[in-house]
C-alpha cells in the first residue's frame, strides 16, 4: 500500500473520529436559539440531545461486529453517508421534530463510524507507524471535545446553528471520497457472523422508552396511563434484553465481566460522570445565554474552562494511576466533580459569570482526572482477547449515562420550575395553572408561543411575570443539580468499595493508554490500544 493511501485513509479515519464528537459537543450551545426559532418546549430540546445519544450507545457494539464481518471500508462510507443525511436533514429541517429525526440519523451513523475507523486504522498500519496513527485519531476525539462548544458558539453566533450540521455534510463527503480513493477494503474472517442484532434493537427501544417517559412525564402528567405504559414497557423491554443476552452466543454485554471489581467500579464511574457532565452540558449554556444574557459566541468562550481542563487533566489523571492505582484520582476526580457541581447549584438571581467560572473549571479537571483511570481500571480487568466486548460496554454505558442525565435532570427541572412559576405569578396576582406555566418557560429565549402567553396574562406590564421565569429557572436549576451532586456522593463510594490496586492474575496490565476528554469514544480508543499494543 502506497504512502497516499496510507495518507488518505488516516485522514478518512481521523475526520470520522472527529466528526462524531461534533453534534453533541456542539449542539448544546445552540439550544437557546433554536429554542427561540422553532419555539419548542423543554422536551423537545432534550430530545435533539439525546436523539443522538441512545442509537449510538445501543448500536455502536453491534456495528464493530458488522464492520468486522461485512467490511470495515464499507462500514466506514455507510456510516459516513448515514451521517451526513441525517445532518442534511438537520440542517434543512423546519421544525424541531425533522431536526430530531436528523440528529438520530446522524447518532446511527456515527455508531458505524467509530469502530470502523478504528479498525481500518489498525489493519492499514503496522509498527510506529500504528501508534502514531491511533495517536492521531484519539487526538481528533480530543480536539474536537474540548473545542466543540466554542465552534458551535461561533458558527450559532456568528452564522447560524445550521452550519454545525452542515460542517459534518463537508467532512462526511470528504471521508466517504477519501475511503473510496485510498482505503483498501478489510474484514475479520474469524469474527463470529452472529451479530446481536435483538440485543442492540432492545436496547434502544428500552432507553427510548425509558427516555420518552421522564422527558414527557412533566407534560403528560407523571400519573398518565401513557407515561406508566412507558416505564412499563421499558421495564419489560430491558428485562427481556438481560434474557436474550444470557442466552446468545455472542452477546452484545457479557454480564460476567461485573464479577470483576474494578471493572465495576470503572462502569459506575462512566455513568456517573455521564450522568452528572450530560446534565450540566444541557443546561448551562441555557442559563449563560437565556438568564445571563450572553451571546452564543460568548457562551462558547465561557465553557472552556470546563472542556479545556478536561484535555489538561486527562493525562495527569494516567499517570497517577501509574504510580498509586485508579482508585485515588478516580475518587478524587469525583471528588472535585461533587464539590463543582454542589457550588454551582447554590446559584441564585443575583449570580454572574464570575461566580461560576472557578467551580466550572474544577468540574472540568475532576472529570479529566477521572477519565484516564478509568479506562485503565476497566481494560485492565478483563484478558486483552475481551478488550473490545468491555469497551463496547463502557461506551453503551456511557450513553446510557448521558441520556439518564439529562433525561432525569430536565424532568426534574421542568416540574419544579413549572411549580415554581405558578407560585411566584400569584405573588404578582397573577394565576395561572401549571399548563400555562410550562409555556411561560419560553419567555426567556423569546419564543413566540411564550411572548404571546405572556401578553395575554400581563398586558403591557410584563416585568412581574418575566422576573418570576426567571426566578423560578434559577431556583428550578439549582435544586435539579443537586440530584447530580447525590449521584456522584453514590459514585464516590461504590469507587472506594470496589476498586482495588492489584488486578486479577489473568488479565494482561495495560501500561499507557492515550488520555480521553470525552467518555462516548474513549473506551473504542483504550481498547483498540489496548488490542494493538499486545
């Protein structure tokens, strides 16, 4: 294989790991825009996050193993393409339900494009020239991560939120052109050719509807024959999937890798960092563009401190592992995560940017620390010949994570902000019902569903009704964080409980892995280091 080739596909494989970081760390920042423009409630913003996550936690297990069998070129321009379709819907969508659809399309998508390009990385190159090759591709998950709310800030602010879905269309057609031209076509021909398909399918209708019960209870009523069908359902659907997947041959989660303590304390790590760093992706770039009143493009700039320290802290956080074990820095990532997230929910109306910029950026380093340990408890905790199983497990985990965060979070926020509104209304002698309040919560971003709401309650004087919206999103906002806070206090000693120092005398150390910002794709890349290192 010529050094073009070579050249071309590791630029195909980096762009796809860089991609996929995108619409999720890039999103977050146009939400109150977008909440203004389509003029969409609460849930519907939830959703276009995590419409992304649930197809690419439940799938990404079963497309390595598609890849492997059916061709990992093929694997790599399909998902590219299933990629930029659903970000060309996104991007031409008129409504929020087509920019949800699109944004799902695009999780599918990106379920395909991570293994895949991982493992066209890892058959193409052989020797230095394959560490310097997955050295570059960790680093495209990393770049992106850690610059992903300031480049949709900007494109938001600047431009339009759309050009977010339109950059991935560009890097979408550049991989699919690339792996075409230069990538040669590869597969595993001792991979087994049974793919759990059921598991992955009961997997995501489970966390839908899962999903779909805590974003919607607040609307629908908590009480409502459709939100306990819901629960129910999903219930039944995860049960199930614990049944398909003791009884296949090649499951898409091995239960027997819990036995191990450290791989357990690993997976309670992830999911709480996922849990807790979901939530507050989701809503602080709200609270800085809708309560503090800055710009899109400024907001971007703000949420450094907490992506950029992730990227500082990231290796720190491996080399402590190093000399003492994961269980210190994972505590004491948690640790500083508890104490961030605590702080910031002590906000009240009178905070500023320069309140919460210290307690942003030691959320930010707790989280970095915690990452790179992490992956080393897990990978090491299991043989090498099952690296892949138990970093699809940490990554299905991790979505699980990030989709209960901010599914939880925002059903929590939204019933007591709607609470909270119709108490401070009627201290203006103003009453409305509950209804009435959730569509107050629009006054903030603007919406025209909300300004209208609004005149017709208050006449000209509007001022009382808008300093109770916005009294009660703070007030709403702290108390929802606090959930975080108690998640992570049960993540702090389930870490001590169970992580140990020593590994089990089968399992193979890993020395070095490549530090991780983002928790989605940081497994894939310990594990296919892990792999390729033996």
């Amino acid at each position: 294989m010529g050094r073009g080739a070579r050249t071309g596909t590791l630029v195909a494989t980096v762009a796809a790991a860089g991609i996929v970081q995108l619409p999720t760390a890039a999103i977050v920042v146009a939400l109150p825009t977008i909440h203004q423009q389509f003029d969409t409630s609460l849930a519907e913003l939830q959703w276009t996050v995590t419409a992304f996550y649930i197809p690419f936690a439940a799938l990404l297990i079963a497309a390595g193993r598609i890849a492997d069998v059916f061709g990992r070129r093929r694997a790599l321009v399909i998902g590219a393409l299933l990629f930029a379709a659903g970000s060309g819907l996104a991007a031409a969508s008129g409504g929020a339900a087509l920019l949800i659809a699109g944004i799902a399309i695009s999780g599918i998508g990106g379920a395909l494009l991570m293994p895949a390009s991982m493992s066209l990385l890892t058959n193409v190159f052989t020797g230095a020239r394959r560490g310097f090759a997955i050295g570059m591709w960790g680093a495209a998950t990393e770049l992106v991560s850690g610059i992903g709310v300031l480049v949709g800030g900007v494109l938001t602010g600047e431009l339009s939120w759309r050009w977010i879905f339109i950059v991935n269309i560009a890097f979408a057609v550049l991989i699919v052109v690339l792996a075409m031209r230069s990538t040669p076509e590869s597969r595993d021909p001792t991979a087994p050719r049974q793919i759990d398909i059921p598991g992955a399918l009961l997997t995501a209708a489970g966390l839908t509807a899962i999903t779909l019960a805590l974003i919607q209870g607040a609307i629908w009523g908590w009480g409502s024959p459709a939100i306990i069908g819901l629960i129910i359902a999903g219930i039944a659907l995860f049960v199930a999937f614990a049944i398909v997947e003791r009884r296949t041959a090649n499951p898409l989660i091995d239960f027997d890798f819990f036995r191990r303590r450290n791989f357990t304390g690993a997976t309670t790590t992830i999911f709480v960092i996922d849990f807790s760093f979901g939530a507050m992706l989701f809503f602080l770039p709200s609270y800085f563009q809708e309560v503090l009143g800055y710009s899109a493009t400024e907001t971007g700039v703000l949420l450094l401190p907490l992506t950029g320290l992730m990227v500082v802290a990231s290796p720190l956080g491996g080399r402590i592992a190093g000399r003492v074990g994961p269980r210190p820095p994972i505590v004491a990532g948690l640790t500083l995560m508890l104490i961030a997230i605590f702080w910031i929910s002590t906000l009240d109306s009178s905070t500023t940017y320069s309140d919460l910029w210290v307690p942003t950026a030691i959320l930010g380093f707790g989280i970095g620390v915690s990452l790179t340990p992490m992956n080393l408890a897990a990978m090491n905790a299991v043989s090498r010949d099952h690296a892949g199983a138990a970093s699809g497990i940490l990554v299905t985990l991790s979505g699980l994570g990030a989709t209960l965060g901010v599914a939880v979070t925002g059903a929590i926020f939204s019933e007591l902000q709607a609470q909270r509104t119709v108490e401070l209304v009627a201290d203006a002698g103003i009453t409305i019902d509950t209804a009435q309040a959730q569509t107050l919560e629009g006054t903030l971003a603007g919406t025209p569903g909300a300004q209208q709401a609004l005149d017709q309650l208050a006449g000209r004087d509007t001022s009382a009704v808008e300093a109770a919206v916005r009294e009660a999103f703070v007030s709403a906002l702290g108390t929802s964080l606090k959930i975080s806070a108690a998640l992570v206090v049960v993540g702090i000693v389930l870490a001590v409980a169970l992580l140990r120092k020593t590994e089990p005398a089968d399992a193979e150390p890993v020395d070095q892995l490549t530090p991780s910002v983002t928790p989605r794709p940081a497994p894939l890349r310990a594990a296919a280091e892990t792999a390729t290192s033996a």
